[in-house]
C-alpha cells in the first residue's frame, strides 16, 4: 500500500532514469548478443544467427598468434608506466593549486591545464608531429640551433615511450585534479587552522591533513584506472604510434582495429574484445578487493 | 529540487525525455526500408535476382559512390552535374531513380564493410581496389554471380572490357566482380633536379650507382644551398616511394619462382620472399645510415612531409606516381614559387643486375566492381554499366560537354585549360563516377596517353609525357592467378603494414645490426601469415604442374 502512494507520487523521477537506463540497454547489453561472434566463423553475409559455431577455435588461433603477445605486452607495458607517471601527476597538481592562495591565479592555471583534455587525439598527434620530427621539428631545429645532434622522439622506440607518456600527462593532467579539488573543499578548514597553531609546516600539513582527505578518491580513482590496465584507449597510441616504432606502439586496440575493421576477420577481433572485458573485470575486482583490506575503501 | 518541481512541469518533461527515446528508436529503423521493399535477405538466388524495370513501377539503384571531400558548390557530392546526367540519361528513360551512396575515400574498405554486413542496406553497386576484400566477400558467398545477367545485358559492356580484363573478376569460375579497364599501366617514373645536377657539372645518373654517386655529391656539396637541410633522395614508407627501389634489386627468377615467392596483398604484388630482397634492403639501409634519405620517413605515411619538402626545395631525387608532379599546383608548380630557377625532370635511372629498368606496373584492370547478392536489382545494375561502357555516354561523363569543357582533335578529346571554373567543375570527379574506367578512354592506347596529357598545364605536358614513357617501360606485368589464395584474403591487409615494418626496421637498423633486424623481421612476417601464403601457392603450383 504505502509502495503505491510512493510510486503514484514520485514516478516522474522514475520516468526521467528511462532514458539514462535505456542508453545501457541499447549500447552496453545489446550489443553483448554479438559476443557469439567469438565462437562463431562469422560470415556477414548469412549474420550471426547463420553463422556456424567453431567452440574455441578462434580462441586458439589468436592465443597461437605472435601479435597477440606483443600486442597484450605492449598493452600492459604502456598502461603500467602511464599509471606510474600519468597518475601522480594530477594529484601533485591539485596539492600544488590548493595551497596557491591568489584565487585569481589558481583559476587561470586551473583553465590552462585543463584546455588540452579538450583536444583530440588527432589533433595532438598533428602537433607532437611538428614539434618532435627528427628532420624539421621544433624541438630538434632548436637543439640543432644549440649544436645538439638530432633527437629521434618519434622513430626510436625508447625516445618514443617519453614522447608517448609526456603527451599522455600534458593531456589529462590538469583535467585529473578536478575531482582532486573537488575532494579536497570537503576537507574541514579547522584542521589546517589547528595545525597550523600547533607549528606545523606546509609540507607536515600536505602530509597528515590533505593527503589522508584525498585517500577515498585516491583510492577510487586508482580502481577505475586499474580496471582500465588491459584496455587502451585507441586514438592515442594509434595517433602517436608509427611503423618505426610499432614494437611498442602497437596495442590491443590497434590490433582489433587491424584484424576487425581492417581485414574484416570479425570472429578474431571479438575474441579479442572479449578477452579484454574479462581480464578487466578481474582487474577491478581484484583491485577493489585489495583497496578493502588495505584502505577499508572500496567502491564495489 | 524535485520535491518543489510542479507536478506539470515535471510531467511533461518526463513525456518529453520519454518520446525522445522512442522518436530515436523509430527513426533508427526507417531509414533502412525507404526505397525499396522489405529486403529478402540471402535468398534470392543469383541470375534471377532480376526485376521488370520497364513494367511500370520505378525502382531506384543505390549505387557507392568514394567521397574525397572534394565537391565544389554548389554541387553535394550526390546532387552534382555528372549525377543529374545519369538521372536524365539513363536512370529517367529506364523509370529508374538513382541514388548515390556517399563512402569517405579515406575509409572505403572499412565502410564497405560495414556496409556489406548491414545486408538490406547495402547499395546495389559497391567496388574496392583490394583484391583481399574482393575474394573475402566471394568466398563467404555474399556476391550475385553476373555470368548470365551479362550475356543478356552487357553486350556493350563485354566490348568494351574484353576478355583480359574480365578474367580479373572470376573467381572459382564465376564472374563475381565486374573488373573496371585501367588505360594506362604505368605506375612509376623517378625525377631529379636537374639545376642541381647543372650547378655540379655532372651528367644525369643512369643506374643506380651513378644515382648512388649523384645522391652523396648532392649531400656534401648542397648545390640547392639548402644551408644543411638537403634531403638527396625524398623517401616515404609509401609504395610510390619504397617500390621503385626495391623493384630493381628483383633479381631475374623462374617461373616457379615468380608463382611461389611472390605474395600479393590487396591488389599489389610484394616482392619478400623473392630473390634481391634483401639487397634492396641493404641499400636501403646504407642510404639511411649515410644520411641520404629523408630521416622520418616511416612517419610520413600519406606523403604530406615529402610533398612539403619537394616544395620547399630541399629534396634531389625523388621516385612518385608519375603524373603527381605536374597538376595543376602540383608539387612541382608549388617548388617554382619557392624556387623560381628549379627544374625537376623525369629520370630513370635504377637499374637492376640485367641493367632494366625494372618497375611494377599495374595489372590491365581496375577496381572490383561487384553486385552484393542481397540486391534486388541486379539487372538494373548490370544495365547501367552497359549504359557507361558506350562509348559517347563515357565520353560524356569523363569530359562534359563538347565546345565548353573540350574540343575534339583527331578523336582525342582536349580539355579546354581556359574554361571557367564552373564548367570545369561539372566533371570535378569523373574519375569516381566512371567506375568502369581508370583514366580516359577513346579506343586506342596512344590516344588514351594524349588525351591524358591533354588535361595537365601546357609547360609540363613534356615532361609528363616523359614520365610517362619512363613509367611504361621495362615493367613487371602482375601475374594473374585464376584460383584465389585463400591465405592472401586471410593475411593480406595485415601483412601489408608488417611489410612496411619490416622495411623500417631493416632500412633504420645500424648497418652492423642489419642481418639480425632483417632475420627478426622476416620471422615475423612469415609468422604473421607470409608462411601460409608460401605453402598455399607452393602447393597450387603443384597440383598445376
């Protein structure tokens, strides 16, 4: 009884989730029907339903496959030295803003920062191209001009790694430390006052006070990026990557592009996806177990 | 919030959020049934897939159409002067509407197969230069076989291609492609800065360690005074570059050789596993390690830095699709506004070990031209083509209208240069409406080169001409296999860019490296599929024997 008084008078709220709930349906469950795909010698001509099934012969292709391995390292490799650089890298920032005390100053730097988080990939790789070339680029004339000889940033696979994560940190850094900033208005400005009466120095204050402020969102943040360990975004390695340096460069998601889009072998390529999405769970709730035991903080 | 919301206004903005979704859902699928009616999926079988057109009801064709992003206004790229005429002169007369499918140029293989899965949504007439992607949709059954609709319908169409080239479109006995007819089958020419070569005193290259010579002399004694920046021999890791090279290192080979050690990937043939491989690549990589080829070139995967380079006038050498050049603001129009005094001409000078001057050309036909099997108006299709195959509709659509857009001399239409730029845009994309043809055809061979001759800037049609002969000349004709290589559809796109990995990384090693970089990257493209190619055509080989 009370359930339909409730109902009868809050069902608009109900209503306006419709649409965020059939965005799920549609684009995240729906087309987990395709995952068959994986099991099938998919022909796009007779559909998945005409297809036939081949159990986990695909699988066995793709996991005898020489790609794949360099492709999985690859993955791994780009993914654990981005968490390395590219995850400190936000918090450090926001520390740095919060205790900027000009608000003028902090809002100007907060914008710059944030403004290549709103750049395309494409775009980037357009510019990291001018300004990294061997032959003409910006950096190279000017060590040229110094009387350096040539950096190769973008055709040794080394230098290439630097170039790939210094653009990876120019790009979401500054966008990283808003949930920062947002976390740290939440910490009670009492306990720096206090602190900073009982004579604790800046750095005493960072440690004891915004650093254990910051230890949910850390810790969240820390999750969502370990649950995204096996999967890499497409644009960034595709867009810096090069011939010259695929040893590295190349990733799962170039290589499903590679073997689905490209050579059209759909039933490889859905392996792969679903390879990933398995192996990402396990990462997240591994992840997510660990951070209970040691933080008491998860977010599952 | 929602507590002080009035109950009205939280109501309709819940009906509205709520029809949004479904007007979205709805609309999603009404796209696929305009035109034509409920598609029948993969049953209807080939040969009669046909349908009275002429019975009163008008059908409409859907045929692909590349999109370069080109289409000058006010012209869209479905709505243009070449479209309108198909409209009025085939399509209007046959009570057939004709619709235009736009697909990115850049893309196509991609969209096309996205198309090609859609099954009911897929134009009537699709096409792809990649014989991979041909022999793929042949192979899993999803094309209508033409054998029958063209005795009825292609008469013209039959004349105009011949035999030799049809036969690129058989596979397993069907004719499941019709194969467009190429004119010309150059590919290649190479060019050099002859004021360079003035400024030196040294006479033009004529093999390749005169070039070698040549290029090393550009470097140490920067003739263009480039003030350091001189890049002898312009380099990509794009065919038009890396080809001519490595072409004339191909030592002379059996015939068993030829059959086996090539593997053909997309449309070309790549020369791995052939003898003189390996030697090009050493060159190769002396070039590079001596500095005389462009540093980045394993970046420059669309020509862009080449091209600025030429133009800026740094570079001495160079080999490129032979007509590029010579456009109108060509590189080479471009190179004389930095450098009024330049002169860049046609050259041939790499030579192989019998001293030719070996190149790739390309087979006699075009692209794959293919009718999926899920279209209904498979005879319609085959009409249209027929229509295009006469030769004053084909004349039409490649040079527009007599008097405006060309005046005829000896049977070789001439584009008149003058012309204002609309009528010049009428035709501004012949070359993807004329699916039928690569280059402009009048019905013989010499006339062909004139006519396209014809069409570029008077101060460089010698040279373009020269280029052209270069480009003809000495060349390796594609062999043609009447079987398909069920590896090659398989592998073949992969392969192509491990294929210009291992380029890069045998070209780039230090030279003490090369023979370790050459093993590694050999083993892996073998590994990625150039073995099973191997096998497959070892054992084909065989059983022809």
């Amino acid at each position: 009884m009370r359930g339909t008084v409730y109902l009868r008078r809050y069902w608009q709220l109900y209503a306006l989730l419709v649409l965020p709930l059939a965005y799920f349906v549609i684009f995240k469950y729906g087309p987990m029907w395709g995952v068959q795909i994986a099991f099938k010698d998919f022909n796009f001509f007779q559909g998945i339903m005409g297809s036939e099934w081949i159990g986990l012969d695909a699988f066995r292709e793709v996991f005898h496959s020489h790609d794949f391995f360099k492709t999985l390292r690859n993955t791994l490799m780009l993914n654990i030295l981005d968490l390395i650089v590219s995850f400190p890298a936000p918090l450090i920032l926001a520390i740095m803003l919060f205790e900027v005390k000009f608000q003028w100053f902090k809002r100007l730097s907060q914008t710059i920062l944030y403004i290549p988080h709103f750049i395309s990939w494409v775009i980037i790789g357009g510019i990291v191209y001018q300004v990294f070339g061997t032959q003409s680029g910006l950096v190279n004339n000017f060590l040229a001009s110094l009387g350096f000889g040539p950096v190769p940033f973008l055709s040794d696979k080394h230098y290439w790694l630097f170039t790939y994560l210094a653009t990876g940190v120019w790009q979401s850094a500054g966008w990283g430390t808003i949930l920062y900033l947002a976390a740290l208005t939440g910490i009670n400005r009492d306990l720096f006052e206090a602190a900073e009466v009982d004579g604790a120095g800046r750095l005493k204050r960072i440690w004891h006070i915004t650093l254990p402020g910051l230890k949910t969102t850390i810790a969240t943040l820390l999750i969502i990026n370990l649950g995204n360990m096996i999967a890499i975004g497409f644009d960034r390695p595709f867009v810096i990557g090069n011939k010259m340096v695929m040893d590295y460069s190349d990733v799962l998601s170039t290589y499903v592009y590679r073997t689905g889009l490209e050579s059209g072998q759909y039933t490889l390529a859905t392996v792969v996806g679903l390879f990933q999405a398995v192996v990402g769970l396990i990462f997240v709730l591994g992840a997510n177990y660990a951070s209970r035991k040691l933080t008491d903080e998860g977010i599952l | 919030m929602a507590p002080k919301m009035t109950k009205a206004a939280s109501l309709s903005l819940a009906a509205v959020l709520a029809s949004m979704s479904l007007l979205s859902a709805c609309s999603s699928n009404s796209n696929s049934n305009a035109g034509n009616a409920a598609s029948g999926g993969g049953s209807a079988s080939a040969g009669t897939a046909s349908s009275p057109a002429a019975s009163g009801k008008q059908v409409t064709l859907k045929v692909e159409l590349f999109d370069r992003g080109n289409t000058p206004s006010p012209y869209t790229i479905t709505n243009s002067y070449l479209t309108k005429y198909i409209q009025d002169n085939f399509g209007t007369p046959n009570n057939i509407k004709m619709e235009f499918v736009p697909v990115p140029r850049s893309e196509e293989i991609k969209k096309l197969n996205v198309l090609m899965a859609s099954g009911s949504d897929v134009p009537d007439i699709v096409f792809t230069y990649d014989s991979a992607t041909f022999n793929r949709y042949a192979q899993q059954g999803g094309l209508t076989d033409l054998t029958d609709l063209l005795n009825q319908y292609g008469s013209n169409l039959k004349t105009f291609l011949g035999d030799d080239a049809l036969a690129y479109g058989v596979y397993d006995g069907k004719q499941l492609a019709i194969p467009g007819k190429r004119s010309i089958l150059g590919k290649y020419s190479s060019f050099i800065r002859t004021d360079w070569l003035d400024a030196l005193g040294m006479k033009a290259p004529t093999t390749t360690q005169e070039l070698y010579d040549t290029l090393v002399a550009f470097k140490e004694k920067d003739p263009g005074k480039t003030g350091g920046k001189v890049i002898p021999y312009g380099m990509t890791i794009e065919p038009a570059q890396y080809d001519p090279l490595i072409w004339s290192f191909i030592k002379p080979m059996t015939d068993e050789q030829r059959f086996t050690l090539t593997q053909k990937l997309g449309s070309n043939e790549y020369p791995t596993l052939l003898p003189g491989f390996k030697d090009a690549l050493q060159f190769y990589n002396k070039l590079y390690n001596e500095g005389l080829i462009s540093k980045d070139f394993g970046l420059d995967k669309d020509k862009k830095q080449l091209t600025q380079d030429v133009q800026n006038g740094v570079v001495g050498f160079l080999t490129e699709d032979y007509p590029n050049l010579y456009y109108a603001d060509g590189s080479y129009e471009n190179l004389l506004k930095t450098v009024p005094t330049a002169k860049l001409d046609p050259i041939d000078p790499l030579t192989n070990s019998e001293g030719k001057h070996a190149k790739p050309a390309y087979a006699p036909n075009g692209m794959y031209i293919m009718i999926p099997k899920s279209s209904e108006h498979a005879a319609e299709a085959v009409k249209y083509l027929d229509w295009m195959a006469q030769s004053e509709n084909m004349l039409a659509l490649q040079n527009g209208v007599e008097g405006e857009n060309y005046e005829m001399k000896d049977g070789i239409p001439i584009v008149k240069t003058d012309a204002p730029q609309d009528v010049v845009d009428r035709i501004y994309n012949y070359g993807d409406i004329v699916i039928l043809a690569n280059g402009k055809f009048t019905g013989d061979e010499e006339k062909d080169k004139q006519a396209f001759a014809a069409g570029f800037p008077p101060a460089y049609q010698q040279n373009l001409r020269k280029a052209l002969d270069i480009s003809v000349t000495d060349t390796f004709a594609p062999l043609l296999i009447d079987r398909p290589i069920e590896a090659e559809s398989k592998y073949g796109t992969a392969l192509q860019d491990k294929y210009e990995e291992f380029i890069v990384k045998a070209a780039t090693a230090k030279p003490d490296k090369f023979e370790s970089a050459y093993e590694s990257a050999l083993k892996d493209y073998m590994q990625s599929g150039g073995q099973a190619i191997l096998d497959e055509r070892t054992k084909l080989y065989q059983e022809k024997k």
